[in-house]
C-alpha cells in the first residue's frame, strides 16, 4: 500500500536542484514553507489562470496545512508545468500515465532576472546551496517550553496546526490550568501533540491477526513483532518512522520531548515496561504511525488482572488516534467483559471506529452470512447507537485467499472491501488536519464544561464549618449537581464526562481549594471557538478561493 503526498524524488536531481533556487526565493520568511501569500506572488510568474493555480493548490496542499513544504512545491510545479503543456488537472494526474520524471520545468516570466539579482545581493554562501532539502521548521518550536507568558505574535503563525498551538497557549491552557483539567480528563498538550503524524489503533482479542494486518500493509515485519496462534503481543507497541531499525524501551519513549506520548508517564511503571516503540524506515510510516495492542482477553483469562489499567491506556490512545480498527475473526465474534469495558471506553470516538472481520475465508459463504449476522447482533448490544457501524470483510494477511471456502464472488467481495478499507486508510493523511480541529474544539468544549462543574461545586461549599460533610454530599450526589450546572448554563447533556470516573478523580482532592469560575477564562474560550479558529482557518484556506 502507498500513501504520499505528492512524487517527490520522481523528478530528476538537476530539477531537484532548481527547484531548491526556487522555493528558497518564493520563502519569504525562511522557515521552510511557502505560506498563501508567497504562492500567490511566485505562481503568477507562470501565467496560468486563477482557477488553474486553485486547482494546483488544492492538489498540492492535500493536507489541507495551509502552506507548502518542499516536497508539496515539488508538486505544485509539476503541475504547473502539465497546466502549461495543455493537461487538465485533476487528483489523480500524477498518479496517471503521465511522465513525470522527464517533464520539463515549468516557464516562470522574470524567474531568471530575480535568481540573478538574488545570487549579486547574497554576500555570504547559502546553507542550503550544497544542494540539501530546506528542513521545514516551525515557529513554534520553543512557544511551549518558554516560561515566559508574553503573547504569541499573529506573524509568527504560519499554518493552521501553528495557529491551533498558539491558541491553545493564550486562551486554552490557562483555563486547564485553572481547573487542574488534566488531571480529571487528559494531560496538557505539548508541541510533539500538535506535530506528531495520523495514528491507527488495532484492538481485538488475541490471535484475531491486528500484528499480522500491520506487516500486510507495511509488506514487511517490524521490530520486535511476534506473531502465533496464543497470547504473543503482551505490550503495547508504536510502530513509527526512524532512520533505523531499533525498539526503543516505553520509560525512554515517554520522557522524549519530542514524541507525544509524555501523557503516559500517569500510567506508571507497571504499564511502561509493557509499552515500547518500533522504529523503521518505510515510505508508509513517514504518513501513519500504527499501535500494536495486546489482546483483549475473554473467558477464564479475564480473571487474571493486569498490572495496569488496560481499559485507561485504551482510551488515551484512543483520544489521540485518527482511526480505530476493532478486529474479530469468525472464531471470535464474542465480546468479553473486559472488551465490552473497552470498547465502552472509545464513547466520544464512534467516528473513528471502523470494524474489521479477518480472516474470513476461513469459512463458506453461507457460515460467513451467518457469522456477519452474529457480529452485528453482538456489537449492536454494546455499541448502544442506532446506527450501524461499517464492517470491513477480508482476509488481511500475505496468504492468498482461500478460493475453495468462499469461491470466486467471495474473492471478488473481499477484495473490494480490501480497496475500501485502504482507501479509508489513505484518506488519514489528507484528513489530518481536519482532524486537528475537530479535536482540538471537542477538548476546548470538554475543558470549559470541566471548569464550569468545579467551579460550581466549589460555590456549594460551605465559607466556615462542616467542609468534609458538605464536600461528601456533593460526591454522593454529582449526577445530580451535574444536572444542575447543565441546566444552568444550557449545555449539552452528552458532553459531560462520566459520572463515575468524576467522581474518583474529584475525590482525591479538597473541592474548597479549587478556583471560583473566572468568566474571562470562559469567555477568551468562548471566543476562540465562535471568532479565532474561524478566522485561522479563512486566512490558511486555498489562496486562490
């Protein structure tokens, strides 16, 4: 399976080299990117129309970013050149019959005379004319670790996931501070959080073949991967992009500052010598990053407990994946308590859950009807939603399919729900930064319903005497008093967190020493929600809209 942003390296290296003069001179600011503003002046010297140059960029910023990378400009010159020779412009063009490696660069009226006049005025060499791809860096590499509170400027953003960080710092932070929100709901967010690339979770009982579809797709093992017919995944492993091959242990993983699983630090020991990450070199990983479970147990296994919270660490990841695989096989289609705990956990992420029946030419088309019926009936009784969730059939290992089970229209089924499901794979990417935002609004919301439940409990504190009785009238009582402040300030019922797991949370903590509501903590995140994100995304739309 390939998923890239655009053929890059499909040039030729004395095109690469012209076009490292090119995108230096179109980076106004230096920091790697090509922002709406540089495109515009840059690609007018191709004298292409204006809906010619929205469709190059829309192609080229897939990703929807809101600016150019190197490797994005690579594309948006090609195709500027395939406008110039007369081609349509469509999605696919590059991935077509098209011959992208000897195309010619595109004509650029005036490029000449300012390469020229930019070579007279550098009086000092280049660092990047040995030839070397510009590192793209952002200017927000030091906002989180700075301890000083000044203001972000607005010119130093340079993208949407830019604009969302710097947000986050000025108007969000502050208010999860104020309410201790990461210590009830999810820790603070980091840089890495912001940058880290699309992950994928499998989860699915033991031997339903969740490492077995990560080599599938990486065509290749990964590692430290164990595969067998018994319990072999015993931790939880990050598959992700690196120079080498190596397994880097999950106490060092979770202190580096510049991966974004510091938030696990919470779990403890016992789950940090169950987590490690894989790292490798792979076209795939550089756009996906995969996480690797250990079974689900069920039956007489699930009284054995773990030395961890399984169904928290679940649910964390789950918060910061971009989608979620449940995988079953047609021998395993009952949910175990401890997967119903599981999946009950996912609630707030039914978007990202897609299920995955493997290994399904392991019986007939008539026992695969009658099992597809019982893994509906079965999920229908724990998913608890009217709608029915979309079921990937297929057999997703590097076997070829067994033809004598299912026959040919199994075959022909199976594989286009194998094109189906790596289509939704392959859409992660461009989806990204879509995602970005849903998340980041969804955290805003769930952060300021947080603030608005502490600080209301804290106003039903008593001022002097009887502060341990009142403060247990209020934990016996929480559903009710979260009716109370829904109802006050007109909230959605659905976007309070759990009753119960309030409820342990809070009771480790003194309700007297919270803060009282500071209304202008709500109403800066009130008007990040209804002014800035709106205007961060209209100023990192398509230029050319």
């Amino acid at each position: 399976m390939e998923i890239s942003s655009g053929p890059f390296g499909s040039s030729s290296k004395e095109n690469q080299k012209i076009y490292l003069d090119w995108f230096s001179l179109a980076d106004a600011d230096g920091d790697g990117r090509i922002t709406g503003n540089d495109a515009i002046k840059f690609f007018s010297m191709s004298n292409l129309s204006r809906q010619d140059l929205k469709q190059v960029w829309a192609i080229a910023d897939s990703k929807r970013q809101g600016y150019l990378g190197f490797n994005e400009f690579i594309t948006s010159m090609q195709l500027v050149a395939l406008a110039q020779a007369g081609h349509e412009l469509t999605h696919d063009i590059l991935q077509s019959d098209v011959d992208i490696v000897n195309l010619k660069l595109p004509a650029m009226e005036g490029l000449d005379k300012m390469l020229s006049k930019k070579k007279r005025s550098s009086t000092s060499s280049d660092p990047d004319g040995n030839g070397s791809i510009p590192a793209e860096s952002s200017p927000s590499a030091n906002w989180f670790s700075s301890k000083s509170s000044k203001k972000v400027s607005l010119s130093s953003v340079t993208s949407i996931i830019d604009g969302l960080k710097r947000l986050y710092i000025q108007k969000l932070k502050p208010l999860e501070v104020a309410y201790r929100f990461n210590d009830f709901v999810s820790p603070l967010l980091t840089n890495s959080d912001f940058d880290a690339k699309p992950m994928v979770m499998l989860l699915g009982q033991y031997s339903t073949g969740k490492t077995t579809f990560i080599k599938h797709l990486l065509k290749c093992g990964y590692p430290g991967a164990h595969i067998g017919p018994e319990p072999t995944t015993d931790r939880f492993v990050v598959v992700m992009s690196g120079a080498d091959e190596r397994s880097i242990p999950g106490n060092t993983i979770a202190v580096q500052a510049d991966m974004p699983f510091n938030g696990l630090t919470t779990f403890g020991s016992a789950f940090l010598s169950k987590f490690e990450c894989s790292q490798m070199p792979h076209s795939l990983l550089e756009h996906i990053t995969f996480v690797d479970t250990p079974g689900v147990l069920s039956g007489e296994k699930q009284r054995t407990q773990r030395a961890y919270d399984f169904t928290g660490v679940t649910s964390w990841f789950a918060a910061k994946c971009d989608l979620i695989l449940l995988l079953f096989d047609p021998h395993k289609l009952d949910v175990s308590d401890e997967f119903k705990r599981v999946i009950s956990s996912l609630r707030g992420h039914d978007d990202k859950i897609r299920v995955v029946l493997n290994k399904a030419d392991q019986v007939d088309t008539q026992q695969l009807m009658r099992v597809y019926g019982a893994l509906m009936w079965s999920l229908g009784k724990v998913l608890n939603t009217p709608e029915v969730v979309r079921v990937y059939i297929g057999s997703f290992n590097d076997k070829p399919v067994n033809e004598n089970a299912i026959g040919p229209l199994g075959k022909e089924l199976f594989e286009r729900e194998q094109e189906d499901l790596l289509s939704d794979l392959k859409d992660i990417p461009k989806k990204a930064c879509d995602r970005r935002i849903n998340e980041f609004v969804k955290r805003a919301r769930a952060a300021k319903i947080h603030a608005y439940i502490i600080s209301h409990l804290k106003k039903e504190m008593p001022a002097m005497m009887g502060k341990s009785k009142a403060q247990q009238r209020l934990l016996d009582n929480l559903e009710t008093e979260f009716g109370k402040v829904q109802r006050e300030y007109h909230l959605p019922p659905g976007d309070f967190p759990n009753v119960d797991q309030f409820r342990e949370v809070l009771s480790g903590y003194n309700i007297d020493k919270f803060e009282k509501l500071k209304s202008k903590m709500i109403q800066a995140v009130d008007d990040m929600l209804g002014y800035d994100i709106p205007e961060l995304l209209k100023n990192f739309r398509n230029p050319y809209d």
